[in-house]
C-alpha cells in the first residue's frame, strides 16, 4: 500500500443562471481554490 497525501482545504463556488423569458445557461461553471476566501477565489478569477 502506498502512502498518499490527502486533500487540503479549499473553497468551492458553484454558479448557474436561473431561467428568464424562457432563456437559461446550458452548464454551469465551479470555482475550486485553495486561497483563504471565497472573494478572493472569484477576485483570482
């Protein structure tokens, strides 16, 4: 058995648009970031 490191911490941002007028995203896009903060994740974006 080999010895793994494991996943650290890190922050996740999910977005998808809701329907309007009949119009909505397809897919929806995440955010995964290993800085301190939800702001500063989407700020790096």
């Amino acid at each position: 058995m080999a010895k793994q490191a494991g996943v650290g911490l890190f922050n996740v941002a999910g977005y998808w648009k809701r329907a309007y007028r009949g119009h909505c995203e397809k897919s929806a896009w995440f955010l995964l970031a290993n800085l301190p903060s939800l702001g500063a994740a989407v700020h790096a974006y």
